[in-house]
C-alpha cells in the first residue's frame, strides 16, 4: 500500500527520532518481524476496503420518482397553457400559435 508523500515523510521522521533514541530499535524491529512473518495479522488490525456501488433499488426509485414529477409538471403545464401563451406572443411562440386552434363545436375562451 502506498502513502501520500506527506504521510511517508511524517513516518520517515518518527523513524529517524526513534533511532536516534534507540540505536538497537533497528535490530529489535527485525527480529520481531522475522518471528512473526508467516503470522496472519489480527483481524482487528485489517483494513477492510469498502468499495463505493450504486444500489438498483434506490436507483430505481429515483428514476421513478423523476418520471413521476415530469409528468406531473407536464400535465401542469398542458396545452391550454401553452396555447394561451403562444396567443399572447406569436412571433416568440412560431408555429406553435396555428396549432391552437379550438376544436369544433367548442366555445372560444375569453381572457
């Protein structure tokens, strides 16, 4: 595993100040590492590596939920709205003003 280099060099000082206190701490290191290599380390001790995943339920909830508020707004937001809107402002509206026209047998709506 590697370190970030600030972290290395914090661990290479903390090395140099405890051999510099202690001039048999590299040879003690070495034994307690030899004694204890083929030991599996404490599980207590373990990092565990946790991978980030999305999960299908929630996505799917979300994409439900956004399908849900699209339709919503859009019946919001319906073709009478968007008629009398494009009434009001037909060059902004383009083609959309033609296609509003009230059907047959219908009364015209006065704003």
């Amino acid at each position: 595993m590697s370190l970030p280099a600030s972290e290395a060099r914090v661990l290479t000082g903390i090395e140099a100040g405890l051999l510099a206190r202690d001039p048999r701490f590299r040879s003690l290191f070495a034994i307690f590492t030899r004694l204890t290599r083929q030991e599996a380390m404490p599980t207590r001790e373990q990092l565990r590596r946790t991978r980030w995943r999305l999960r299908p339920g929630p996505v799917i909830f979300i994409a439900l939920a956004l399908v849900l508020v699209g339709v919503v707004l859009g019946s919001l937001a319906g073709p009478a709205r968007l008629c009398s809107a494009a009434q009001k402002h037909p060059a902004a509206a383009g083609g959309a003003a033609r296609s509003c026209t009230p059907a047959a047998g219908s009364r015209p709506t006065t704003p």
